[in-house]
C-alpha cells in the first residue's frame, strides 16, 4: 500500500513538468529499497518475531538494551512522520480542489477526510489497512494507466509522441542539468538516500512485524519492482501536461495532469481519477498515523507507565496520539510545501535510522553510545545543511548526513568499547 501514494499521483507527474529528467529518481529509489529490502527485512522480521517486538524503536530498546532509546526514538518517529501526512493531505486538497471546480471549500473537506480516516484506523487497525490497500492499488492503477495512456494518445497519438515533441520544445527536460540544485550527483544521492530509507518509517517496521514469514517477504522484494515501471506512465503525464498547459510555477505544478482531466474531460472522469487519488493518500495516512502513535504510545507512554503491549489503556493512549498526530500534519499542511520537498524532508529524517538497524544486525559491538550519538550527528548535519541552503559537492543533504552518522557511530562505538575494556 506504500507503492502508489498522492506523491505517486500528483507529485511525480509534478516534478516531470517542473524539472524533467530529475523526476527519474522517483522510478529509482524504490527498486533499491526492494534489493535492499530483500536482504535486511527479513533479518529485522526474525528478532521481532523472536523477541515479540511490535514497533520500530522496539528494535532499538531490545537490541541495544537500552529503554531510555527506544523512548526517544518513540518521540522521534511520531514527530518525523508528520511531513508524509502532510503531504497526503496536500494531495486530498489539491484532487478536491479540482474536482470540485471551486464550488466548495477543499480545507474543510480535508479536515473531514482526516477525521473519516482516523475513524477507520480506530475500528480497523493494521490487517484493516492492508485490505484496504489492496483495493486502493487496484483503482490507482487504472488511474494511472489513463493518465499515462489515454491523455497522450488523446493529444499527441501516442506516449511516444510525447517525447519527440518535448525533444523539439524542451530538450533540457529529457537530461539532468550539469549546473543547479538537479544535477547527477544530487541525482545518485537522492535515490541512494531514499532507496536506503525505503523500510526505515514507523509504519513499514510494523508491517514488516506483521508479515506471515519470512519468504512472503522476499517474494514481496522480488515483485514489489514491477509496480515502479507503472510510474513510467505518470511521468507520460506529467510530460504531456507540459505541453498542453505550459507556464504553472510553485505549487501549482502539483496538480499539471490533474488540469488537463478537469479541462479536457467530462466531469465523471474527473471525479473517478480524483477519487482514486484520494484513496492513493488516505490509505497510506491510515497506516503513518497508526505507526508513529503506536510508537509513541508503547516506547514512551507506556513504558514509563508499564503498560503491556495488549493494555487497554496503551490502546487508548494510541487512538488519542493519532489524534494528536492528525491535528500535527493539518498544521503542517497549512505551510502550503511542494509535495516532492515534503518527501525529500521526510527521508533527510527518517533514514538516519538506517545505521541503527544494520549495525544492529551485522554487528555484535555496536551499542546505544554509538547508535545515538550517530542518529544526532546526522540529523544536526542534514537539518543545518538544508536550513542553510548548502549542498557539498552537489550531493543531498540527507546523504551527508548519513555519512557523518555512520561515522560517528563507528568512532563512538569504538572509543565506547574500548574505554569499556579498559575499566574491566
């Protein structure tokens, strides 16, 4: 249910209108979070089933034997996910907005879907959601399908007749810029960051918990790839709105493809795609906000209470957190972002965990000293960096910042471990 999003929807097809070849990243990082995926997921399935674990700074309180972690994670991971619900929600507002033709107001129809889906998570919980991503999958899908296939062939005659014309009227959009903020490095780096981080959110640990075995996760990282080829149609989208609606700046190229459909056809399309659409972002909502209260609610609130997992009033605590977390990401959403700097700020965060979790499994001396002090070095290095607007060598911040986190958690965890041997 994590595949096909409102970034997947507007987004992707946004950034092939605003920066062209750039938008390839989007087709990359997903089939290197799956090979990734395909050889750690499964290594973090086992000590969960194992050891009974439920979230992911579970992982770090267990493995690291250090309680005081995993309640600090539990904090990090509610607060990091609010930019990708954030984004969910500026996807619902955009698709209203649209299908709406200005008759009504998208804010409160925004605020009345957030409540609907937290309503949906009260009653379903995790097995729900994954249902319900099944048949959110299959009409995005063919949402896709029309947008990458039917607008071209309306237009131009055929997808591929949408590149010959952007050859002819931008050729700069089909290669990366060699000067710019979109350059190969910061493109290598982006899908290396996002790829890395793919699994690293609260709401894929507790799926990948929640799997039967092993082998089904695998078998998910063998096929999960072939949905990336589907977002080559999007970006068909996004190339034609290029062409037919030219001149959107800022936010507004967010919603280049779903133009088009409001203007060139009849209001029942409209209304199916932008369902579709919003089915591409409340269900993945569902799923963060469940995750990341979870979290808080077992690591922190429960632990300092010392409530068991199955507790009512660890349930409660929870279903009150995803309130709380709601009323957080329409906060957020207010600040008006661009869906791609949405995700892009969510993995500069979240894929600091990264090191936390390979260490974890592949080596035995790594401790809580090292891993802490790695996750704070590398958040400090990407929030500074990004705040200041400055990029080393062309490369992403997040990136840079996964480099000094894995190396201060290697130095730390050394001088840690060898002042330990010391004393002894």
């Amino acid at each position: 249910g994590e595949v096909y999003t409102s970034f997947t929807f507007l987004a992707a097809s946004g950034w092939a209108y605003a920066n062209g070849a750039a938008a390839f990243y989007i087709l990359c990082y997903g089939t290197v979070g799956f090979i990734l995926g395909y050889f750690m997921v499964p290594a973090i399935w086992r000590v969960g089933k194992e050891r009974g674990l439920l979230t992911a700074p579970d992982f770090f309180a267990f493995r690291y034997d250090n309680r005081l972690l995993g309640r600090v994670l539990g904090i990090f991971y509610f607060f990091t996910i609010v930019p990708y619900v954030a984004l969910q929600l500026t996807g619902i507002q955009i698709l209203l907005t649209l299908a709406g033709y200005g008759a009504y107001n998208p804010a409160t129809a925004v605020v009345v879907a957030l409540l609907l889906t937290t309503v949906f998570v009260f009653t379903a919980g995790l097995r729900g959601t994954a249902w319900a991503s099944v048949i959110k999958d299959i009409l995005v899908l063919a949402a896709v399908i029309f947008a990458g296939v039917a607008i071209p062939v309306h237009f131009f005659g055929s997808p591929a007749a949408v590149f010959s014309r952007l050859a002819e009227a931008k050729p700069q959009w089909l290669t990366l810029q060699t000067v710019g903020l979109h350059t190969p490095a910061w493109f290598v780096s982006t899908v290396i960051l996002n790829g890395v981080g793919f699994f690293m959110g609260p709401h894929s640990i507790a799926a990948v918990y929640a799997a039967r075995d092993e082998n089904t996760l695998r078998r998910n990282m063998i096929f999960l790839p072939f949905y990336q080829v589907v977002l080559l149609l999007v970006f068909f989208a996004g190339f034609a709105a290029l062409l037919i609606v030219p001149g959107l700046k800022g936010a507004a190229v967010d919603q280049s493809f779903m133009l088009v459909v409001q203007r060139f056809y009849p209001a029942w399309v409209l209304g199916l795609v932008a369902g579709a659409g919003c089915l591409a972002a409340l269900v993945p909502v569902s799923a963060q906000l469940l995750g990341a209260a979870s979290a808080l609610s077992k690591n922190l609130v429960g632990d300092i209470a010392g409530w068991k997992a199955e507790d009512p009033a660890n349930t409660l605590c929870a279903r009150i957190l995803i309130v709380v977390l709601a009323v957080l990401a329409l906060a957020f959403w207010r600040a008006h972002i661009e869906l791609g700097e949405l995700l892009l700020l969510y993995y500069n965060f979240i894929t600091q965990m990264l090191p936390g979790f390979v260490f974890g499994l592949v080596w035995k001396r790594a401790n809580a000293w090292g891993v802490s002090a790695g996750i704070a070095a590398g958040l400090c290095t990407a929030l500074w960096l990004a705040l200041a607007g400055v990029s080393w060598f062309g490369l992403n911040v997040g990136l840079i910042g996964l480099i000094v986190n894995i190396g201060v958690c290697v130095a730390v965890t050394l001088l840690t471990t060898q002042n330990e041997k010391a004393r002894s």
